[in-house]
C-alpha cells in the first residue's frame, strides 16, 4: 500500500482507485485540508486517527506541496467536495446505499434529492440538532438508531472538521457492525451540493483560495480566524 509522510502526518489515500478499493471492514477517510493539517499537529487524537486510517490530499496547497515533495508518486487531489458525488456514482454503479448525517436540515434534505435524483440511488439523510462535542447519548443512540435502520454502505458525516472524525472514532465498531463499508468526513459539502454556497471556480482552487472564496460568500470572524491559522502549514511541512 503506497503511502507517504507529509507535514508529520502519513497520507494512505494518494489516489482515487485506492479509495474506492474496498476490503474486509470499515474504510474511514479524512480529507485532508490546511486547516486539519495543523489541527492534527496540535492535536494528537486527530494525528492518530488520521495515521492509521485513510486520508486523502483536500486542499490545493499540501496537494502542490506534496507533489514537490514527492515527484515519482501518483498523487491526485480528492476534495469531500468531489469524492460526494464519485461516491454516488459508484453507489449508482453498484448498487450502494448512501446516508448523509449532519449539516443544516434543509441543505441535508436537498442534498438528498439532489444525488437521489441524479444518480437514481438509495439515500437517506438525518441532520441532528446542534450540540457541542461529545453529543448526549440520547442524541448518539438516535443518530446510530437512523443510520442502522437504512443500513446504507457508504456514510458522509458533516459535522465540521475534528468533531466529525471524533464521532466516527468513537462509534467505529457501531458502524462497522451496521455494515458501513466507507464512512467520509466531509464538513461543508452538504451546503455546496445544495447550492447553498457555491464552490470556487477551478482557477480560484488552482490559486488556493477556496477559503477566501468562502469567507466571501460567508464573511464571519471564523472563517477569517480558519484561514490564517491554516497557514501554520507551513511550519509543519517544514519540519516533517
């Protein structure tokens, strides 16, 4: 299995053909942006859970720097804003069940009829009620209860970055026991298929700007305070 060290971190997911290949058990995929890059460094729960599961090259500047850093290998980009809908096609092709957990109720629903109707496929979507992390047990065991009723095989979780890669963490083997074959953390993709928020032109990507891009569209203190933050990323890869 080719894999590579990057920014203290080991990257499994180079390509999509890896992703989509499927074994025995539960494939948990990180899409690995700036912004968790440096979360990973600062937190070693996310360091660890990114290490021994597969991750995959999101944002624009690690994807660059990492094809520098390692000119002979295969690498491709694979955002949770693409893997969404490669996801759903695969499903379509092989008839998968698909299930989207969090979001906004209303772009979770959206999404929903949008990939059910393009691609045809069984999906089914549950946008909880916002609770900070750890959610209650009541809450956990109604998420779980939904997921397990619809038994789907490929799982988006769009809680945000770290929150959303701690719950699946921490319900891994429910999950698995359910028959979840693939379980993506995926943020804010849930509000871009439902055009809620419109995702950067390829050229602004190209640029790395997808950020800035969405503080536009969504001009608050967070998302300003996520952006130079993420240029901590730079010391990392520095020091890998």
């Amino acid at each position: 299995m080719d894999k590579i060290w990057f920014a203290n971190l080991i990257i499994r997911g180079l390509s999509l053909e890896s992703i989509l290949n499927f074994n025995d058990g539960l494939k948990f995929i990180i899409t690995v942006n700036s912004e968790i890059a440096v979360l990973a460094n600062e937190e070693e729960r996310l360091k660890k859970i990114i290490n021994e599961n597969w991750s995959t090259f999101d944002g624009q500047v690690p994807f660059l720097f990492a094809k520098l850093m390692y000119p002979k290998m295969r690498i491709e980009k694979i955002s949770g804003s693409d893997l969404i809908y490669t996801l759903s096609e695969y499903a379509a092709n092989n008839q998968l069940k698909v299930f989207l957990l969090g979001g906004y109720p209303e772009s979770n629903q959206i999404s929903v009829n949008v990939l059910g109707d393009r691609y045809n496929i069984e999906i089914e979507g549950y946008s909880p009620p916002y609770q900070p992390y750890p959610f209650d047990e009541p809450l956990n065991r109604k998420m779980i209860m939904k997921i397990s009723q619809f038994s789907p095989d490929i799982l988006f979780v769009a809680f945000g970055a770290k929150k959303q890669e701690y719950w699946i963490d921490d319900n891994r083997e429910a999950l698995q026991d359910m028959g979840v074959k693939w379980v993506i953390g995926c943020g804010g993709t849930f509000e871009m298929v439902a055009g809620r928020y419109k995702r950067a032109p390829k050229m602004i990507q190209q640029l790395a700007l997808e950020g800035v891009h969405r503080f536009i569209q969504e001009p608050k203190w967070f998302r300003l305070k996520r952006i130079f933050h993420s240029f901590k990323i730079f010391k990392y890869m520095l020091v890998n």
